[in-house]
C-alpha cells in the first residue's frame, strides 16, 4: 500500500465514521439483543466495560474461543489478533518469546533489557521475555491491547500488553478432564476443578501436563558420513560423534529438536467474607523440559581454522547443512590451543553440553477488591515470582565449534500495587489513583565458547542486574453527557538498574582477554511522565468512535553483553507518542461486529541491538544495544465478527503497518554504508496480516448432540529478523491453515475434537539467528509441520 493512500486513509476516517454512523443515529434506540456477537467485558481501564464500549483497540478472545481454534499456548493467539507478533525463540534465547506490537516491542530475552510488550497473568506484571511462552491453561479470556499502555498497564508496554485472565473460583462443584493423543505421540492431560468449601469459601485448581516427541532430528555427522565419504575425507575427518561418544541410534538420530515437556498447575482460593469484599489468593508452578530446539542451518562459511576443533582440516561450510528438519549438533567444544586470525598459543578449554533446556518457575500472587461504598472501591495485587532456566546452545549447528554456549538463568520479582477505584457526581466522574512498585533480580551466567573471533572469547560468567521501578498513576474519565466521555490519564515513573560484570576462565583464573571487565558496575537510572487523551463518542447503543493521543516509555541500561572493556556503554530509554481514531460496531441486533483503529506513531531513540560496533574498538564482535534512530509507524487494523445464523460464526482481522525511518544514528548505521538503513525496518515486523476462521454448529438431534467443523486460515507477509535487514536474515511469508471438528454430547457435558495444525504441511521458518557477518552461519527455526490430535473432554 502506497503510504500517501494510507495517510489519506486515516485523515479521512473521522469523515467516514460521521457519514456511517449518520444513517444509524436515526434508528430507534431498542433493547440489547439477547443473541448474536457474544458480549465480553474487559479492564483495560481499571473497571469492568464492555469491549465495545471501551475506546482502546483490544483484541480480546474467551477461553471458549482459544480452544474452538485449537491454541494451546499464548504464542498462537497472535495468528487471529492484527498488528500483533509473538515468536518462539531459538535455542539461543532460550524459553522466551519475540514480542511486538504495532513495530515496537523487544526480541531479547536477556533481563538487563526491558520487553516492549507488557505481559500480564491475572494482572501481575512476567518482567522477562524468558519464561513467557505461557500455557493457555483455564482462561477466562485474553486481552490483547494494541498501542501504547504507559498510563494504564504496570510498566515498559511501550508497544501494547497481552493480559491473561484465568477461571476465578465460584464455589460451584464443576469442572473438567481432558485427554489429548496426535502426532508423535503427543499425549496431552488438561484438568481444572471448582470446589466450594463454604458459602464464604471456594478453591479452584487448574493443572496441564503436555509431552510430545521432535520434529527436528540431530544427527551424527560421521554416522551420516563415514569417513572416507565426500562431505568427510578420511585424512583429518569429523570424528563419529564431533569428539564424543556417539549415542545415535540406527538411523543416526542422536535426539529430536521440538520435542515438548510441560507441566503447569494453577490453585486459587478465594474469600468471599461478606459482598463488600472478595480476596483472592494465587499460586502457580510451572516446569519444562526438553532438547534445546538448535534448529537448522541455512548458511555456513567461516575459514577460520579456531572452530574446527578436533577436525582442522575439515572447513566450516555449506557441508554442514543438513535438511529441512535436521542438524549436526554436538554441544561440544575440545580444550587445544587457541588458533584464530590473531595467533596467541592461549590455552582453550573443554566444554560439553547435555543440549537441554529447562525452566522451573512459580509465583503467589493477592488479589484483594474491598468495595468500601457503592462509589469507592480499594483494590491491592501483591506477587512475588521466581524461576530459573538453564540452556545450551551450539548456534553453528555443526560438529565443529563456532560459538557454543550454557546459559544459567535464576530470577525472582516482588511486586505490588494499589488502585484507588471511585465515583462522583452520580458516576458522571469515574477516576483511579494508584501506585505500583517492582523490585527484581536476576543474574546471566554461564558458560561462552565463541571460537569465530579474532581473540579467544571463552570466559565463565555473566552480569548481575538488580533492577527496581516505582510508578504513581491517575486516570479519570468525566461523561458529559451520555454519549460523550473525555478520558485523561497520567504516570510518572522512576526507576533504576545496575549490571555487574563477571568474565573469568573456566577455572576461574583471570581472562587477560576481558579481565577488565570483571568486577566493573554499569548503571543506569531514568524517570519519566506518561500522558493519555482519548475523547469517545456513544452514537447509538450499537456504533461509538473514539481518538486519543497517548505516550509510551520503555527504560534504558547498560550493554550486558560487551565483548571488551569500551563495549560497556550505556544505552538511553525510547519513547512513543501514539495519536489513533476508532469505530467499534455491533450491528443488525449484534449480528455484526466491526471494529476499525487507525494510528500513527511517532517512534524516538528506538533500541537496536547492534552487530556491529567499530567506534567501540577491540578485535572482538559486537551485540552494543543502542538507540538507533526515530521512524514514523503508520497503519490500519480490521476485526470482524459476523453471526449471520445460529449456531454459525465467521471471524476476521487484516493489519496493515507501514513503518519508516526519519533518522538513523550514525553510530548505528551510515547511508549506503554498514548498518542500519532508513529503508530498513525492525525485526519480525510484518507489514500486512490477516486471519479469516468460520465454524458451524450442526444440530444432529435432541438426544443425538451436535458436531462443529471449524475451519482457520492466517497470513503474515515476510520478515527480518535483524535490526539491519539482508538477505540472510530475510523469512518469507506464508499462509497457514488448521481445522477442528468437534461433537458434543445434547448435555453438553462430553466433547469430542479430531484438529490438524498447519493442514496443508506448509514448510515456514518461525524465527532466525543470523551472525553471518561476524561468524559466517545463520540458523533458523522451522515451524512445526502437520500434526493431528484427537482430544476427549469431560465436564461436570
């Protein structure tokens, strides 16, 4: 889409909300419908609203919903919800996502950088990408809001939030058990019951265990290539098993990427002492298991003879490529001489990796809502969070050892806040003050094994990053009239956070290589006020339009990954002003729902993790976050839901963002040079997505039940996957397609589902890890291919 079309687009839009709604206004106002477009309330704004009376642009789906459209995790939501991107991360970045909203969010999960996209369980703030693949385990619904959030949701949602709300406890004695078997012996157990104690008293739990077998095959090099073979001559040949014991089965699999190993479970016990207050009180353990998912290998040349290892005359090229579903992974890294481009005879030593991740985490959160009067209400979230995550990576995905690497990952997080809810003036002011705290910990450690470079960079450590915000808000929304509502909100925030670098040897001797990073303290501490304006207008109960000016703000730091001492360099914060208009409709008796959002975002001081670094000096590489430049960020989003008949529903949503850089950093690129260029964009921004789903209830009979086929279709044009766009970190687009076909008993109390995920076996890349430029392999993550589950569910 040209981007004068588009701008001329949004200027228009008001004009065409008026000429729209004008025809509706001279209808009768009528009841609401008791059928059609189902009625789902949200708290984006502190309150219960309904979602089309809520002047945001939300993406909100109910449990029901996720499991009609077969989604298990919170990744899969974002195929349906426009502008939006959640990518799984390769074995590198261990157990986290790649989040962005609207061309603003974060990629890496190390915890000295702050996510862009603010992720929420029960309103408690997850302050780390790692460990947020969450499990969609007995969910009350998702919201997904798009745009900045600065004075509404906890901290750094400078690109939007993704809110998860469970069941909460009722005291009615029901639930429901569930068994899942598919491919690759995938065995799936779901379960969640709802227990009264007492008139007052009521405890629900809620548990998931998911284990399934890889679809990505590590193979041994020498099992597949003998020695003497083309790929691995016998003079100086990869040995069986890249230098160690070979534990490859017949057909010369070692273990199988993509596997699952997942087990969650969630209780909540909930007071209700008498109807003024309710008091409930969470706790959560999550814990995972599996094989590190490497990937596969889509460019490998790199002449250095230092990451050969046990094989230095076999060179590190295209030989290593294996498949679309395969690698030649060892995790292993040999103790010899260091041997790169810059000859210094230094001792190297052994590493060895078991090539699995693993997280184990848990958390209790407090809710408490105390209705002090029927127009003041007192509500406390208190939590405190926990994990630890440990990983391997062997990111050259070949025998020889380019750049390994084991990651020991331990957190912890205590959080609370107070709203102040309340009303005046017969509710035609409604207002929250509050405050929000966060103090949290966590140290990167481990072991780096990084053979490409010009010096030995094989070092023991990390960085500790204790980090802590404070935040006090105000929100106020005065209806003038019934129709019309002004909206003002208002955050400032303060926060700091230190990073303490560790670089030693493996036995803990001084590294003379980055022995002066060690020990040394970065720091960094910030504040900022955060502003929101948003004017609505309620034409009839069925049409309402809105525009709203806000900002967003997501905190600065220090580079926790420096490869020498001048690398160690501060990194400011990056700020959004956001200006957007909407309609949101629910037409013809609720039979249509159609919501439009259009924004321009005014994007500055944008954080870019940089590959290249030369003003920093030093013959080691460069991942220097930094703040690259500003752009402007254009777009349009749709959502669509059309009951046309009982029982059948078509749902649908198109995006279009249109993203440009107003000025690059010198630092961070030059025109025509390195680096970042004004036509580049950021990384997993997609200009255009859209999703389409239909299902149909057939009626079999009264005591027959009745069976629904659903049927979903999605697109995501092409990708980078780095900040400075090449060919090598290109991922084309693709259209993915899954189907569901469920019975279900006339008591409605048995379901029966046969689903097939990515049904026409559309090979596409999830993610990608390009060092090309600087160790000569990129590596990318396939998605996962066709699978088909039967799934038996039994409620009560």
């Amino acid at each position: 889409m040209d981007k004068k079309i588009l701008k001329a687009s949004c200027a228009s839009f008001p004009l065409a909300m008026l000429a729209y709604a004008a025809p509706v206004l001279a209808q009768a106002e009528t009841a609401p419908a008791t059928t059609g477009t189902e009625v789902i309330v949200v708290t984006a704004q502190f309150r219960e609203q309904n979602l089309q009376e809520t002047p945001i642009a939300i993406t909100a789906v109910t449990g029901d919903m996720l499991e009609a459209r077969s989604q298990t995790n919170i990744a899969d939501v974002a195929n349906q919800a426009p502008s939006v991107s959640l990518q799984r991360q390769g074995g590198a970045f261990g157990p986290s996502l790649a989040a962005q909203i609207r061309g603003i969010g974060q990629y890496d999960f190390n915890p000295a950088l702050e996510p862009g996209v603010g992720l929420y369980v029960d309103d408690v703030y997850y302050a780390t990408l790692t460990g947020s693949v969450f499990d969609l385990l007995d969910l009350e619904r998702v919201e997904i809001l798009r745009g900045p959030q600065g004075t509404l949701a906890g901290r750094n949602s400078i690109g939007g939030a993704v809110r998860l709300y469970s069941r909460r406890p009722e005291g009615d004695n029901s639930g429901f058990a569930s068994l899942t078997y598919g491919s690759r012996d995938r065995l799936d157990l779901r379960a969640s019951a709802d227990i009264g104690i007492s008139d007052s008293v009521s405890f629900r739990i809620a548990g998931v265990s998911r284990n399934q077998d890889g679809y990505i095959r590590r193979l041994d090099f020498a099992c597949v290539n003998p020695p003497g073979s083309a790929l691995n001559p016998a003079v100086g040949g990869v040995p069986v098993g890249g230098g160690v014991t070979s534990s490859a089965d017949a057909n010369c699999v070692t273990a199988r990427e993509g596997d699952v190993g997942y087990d969650a479970f969630r209780a909540q016990l909930r007071f209700r002492p008498d109807p003024t207050i309710d008091i409930n009180i969470i706790g959560d353990y999550t814990r995972e298991s599996r094989n590190t998912t490497s990937g596969i290998l889509l460019l490998a040349n790199n002449p250095s003879v230092a990451v050969r290892g046990v094989a230095p005359a076999v060179p590190y090229d295209s030989r290593f490529i294996c498949g679309r579903f395969c690698n030649y992974v060892t995790f292993f890294s040999p103790a010899e001489p260091f041997l790169g481009p810059v000859a210094t005879g230094y001792p190297l030593f052994e590493s060895r990796g078991d090539g699995r991740t693993t997280y184990e985490g848990w958390g209790l959160s407090a809710q408490i809502d105390w209705d002090v009067s029927d127009n003041f209400q007192i509500q406390s979230i208190t939590a405190y969070r926990d994990y630890r995550t440990r990983f391997n990576n062997d990111d050259d995905l070949s025998p020889l050892s380019v750049g390994n690497g084991f990651a020991d990952l331990p957190f912890w997080s205590f959080s609370q806040e107070i709203r102040l809810n309340g009303s005046f003036a017969n509710d035609v002011v409604e207002y929250t003050l509050g405050g929000f705290y966060i103090d949290q910990r966590s140290f990167y450690g481990g072991v780096q094994d990084l053979r490409y470079a010009a010096i030995p960079l094989q070092f023991t450590g990390g960085g500790a990053v204790p980090a802590e915000s404070i935040a006090f808000f105000g929100h106020v929304a005065v209806n003038v009239t019934d129709q019309l509502t002004l909206t003002g909100g208002i955050r400032y925030t303060d926060e700091s956070k230190d990073l303490v670098y560790q670089r030693v040897n493996f036995d803990g001797t001084p590294n003379p290589f980055l022995g002066a990073l060690d020990g040394v303290t970065g720091s960094y501490s910030g504040d900022n006020w955060d502003f929101r304006v948003n004017v609505s207008y309620q034409w009839t109960r069925e049409v309402m339009t809105y525009a709203q000016f806000s900002t967003g703000y997501k905190g600065g730091g220090v580079n926790p990954r420096p490869f020498n001492p001048a690398q160690a360099q501060p990194f400011g914060p990056e700020t959004v002003g956001a200006y957007e208009i909407g309609i949101k409709t629910d037409l013809f008796d609720r039979t249509v729902r159609f919501n439009v959002s259009a924004f321009h975002n005014d994007y500055s001081d944008i954080q870019l993790t940089l590959l290249s670094c030369p003003q920093f000096g030093g013959p080691g590489p460069c991942a220097l976050p930094a703040n690259a430049g500003n752009a402007d960020i254009d777009g349009i989003e749709f959502e669509l839901a059309i009951r046309p008949a009982e029982g059948l529903l078509i749902d649908a949503s198109l995006s279009y963002v249109d993203f440009d850089y107003t000025f690059v950093n010198p630092a961070a690129g030059t025109p025509g040079g390195p680096g970042v260029q004004l036509n580049h964009v950021p990384p997993y921004l997609a200009e255009w997505q859209w999703a389409i789903g239909i299902q149909y209830e057939i009626p079999l009979g009264d005591n027959v039940g009745s069976l629904t086929p659903r049927l979903d279709l999605s697109h995501r044009s092409s990708v980078f996957s780095n900040a400075v766009n090449a060919p090598t970190n290109f991922i084309g687009g693709y259209e993915l397609a899954n189907g569901r076909l469920t019975y279900r008993s006339p008591d409605e109390d048995w379901d029966v589902s046969l689903e097939v995920t990515n049904l026409f076996d559309t090979y596409y890349l999830q993610s990608s890890f390009d060092l090309s430029g600087v160790s000569g392999f990129t590596s990318a993550v396939p998605a996962r291919p066709r699978e088909w589950a039967l799934t038996v569910t039994r409620r009560f």
